[in-house]
C-alpha cells in the first residue's frame, strides 16, 4: 500500500472534510489547507502575511486535523500524521 500524501488534490478535499466536521466557523482559503497538508507531510513552512490573513487559523487548523487522524486513523490509514514531539510554531504578525 503506498504512502498517504496530502499534498495532493483528493487529500486537500480530505482535509476540508474533516475541517467541516468541526466547530470551525468558517471556509479555509486554499493556501491555508495547502499549507496544512504540506505540514501533515512533514515539509517546513513559513508563512508571511499581513495581520488578518489567517495565520493563527492555519495553526489551529493543523491541531485539528491531526486530532481528527490520531482520533480516526482509518482517514488515512497510510499516512505518516503522527505527533511528533518537538513541534514549534511562532506567528509573528507582519
């Protein structure tokens, strides 16, 4: 069975659903479940952007994936989503 990936098409709709299943009030923009999913797949990420523009809900957004997966791990039974232990995130409004 090959490894899940979710920087692809079919688990970014994957992650959306599992957004909307939660008690998120609203849509994610495209480039903040890009960059979930690009987390997810263990890739570093830096975003810069304006204060607004949804840098602490991408933050939130990725603990909610992954709880979702560690709580459901038939999502993606393939996937590597796992807590690791040193995970750091610093937002720092532009």
């Amino acid at each position: 069975m090959a490894l899940f990936k979710w920087s692809s098409s079919t688990s970014h709709s994957l992650c959306r659903q599992i957004l909307k299943g939660t008690k998120l009030e609203y849509d994610p923009c495209d480039y903040q479940v890009e960059g979930v999913c690009q987390s997810l797949d263990g890739v570093d990420l830096l975003a810069i952007t304006p204060t607004g523009s949804g840098k602490t809900g991408y933050y939130a957004m990725y603990i909610l994936v992954v709880l979702a997966v560690v709580k459901n791990p038939l999502l993606c039974p393939t996937s590597k989503c796992e807590c690791r232990e040193n995970i750091g995130c610093d937002l720092f409004p532009f």
